[in-house]
C-alpha cells in the first residue's frame, strides 16, 4: 500500500509550516491589529491545515441576561 502524501511544500520542514501567525490585537482594524506572520515557533512540530477545535465543553449553559 502506497502512504505517500503529497505534502504541500516540496521541504517538509520549513517556517511555513513550523510557525504560526500571531494577531496580537484581534479587536483593532487594519495594521492597527499587529498581525505578525510566522511569529509562534510550534517546537519543531509542523501542522499543514490549521490547528484542531479544542471546545470546553464543561463551561456549563449559557446565561442570557435581558436588557
């Protein structure tokens, strides 16, 4: 059986995919947010499409508060 997976990037380690960027300021617009590219080393590990969605699911029920 054939396990060869087309990797992206012709290097498998590189800064694309060994460092995440960083929006230091997500609540400000334009340059004001201070995205900084490539900013995060993950330690040596790689991720290709994104990081997973890691839900708490212990937070408990939603209080809504009327107006």
């Amino acid at each position: 059986m054939d396990y060869n997976f087309p990797y992206p990037y012709p290097d498998i380690y590189n800064m694309y995919n060994m460092n995440l960027s960083v929006i230091n300021q997500p609540d400000s617009l334009g340059a004001t947010c201070d995205f900084q590219p490539y900013s995060f080393y993950l330690g040596g590990k790689r991720t290709y499409v994104g990081l997973p969605n890691n839900p708490d699911y212990e937070l408990g029920p939603l209080i809504r508060q009327s107006l």
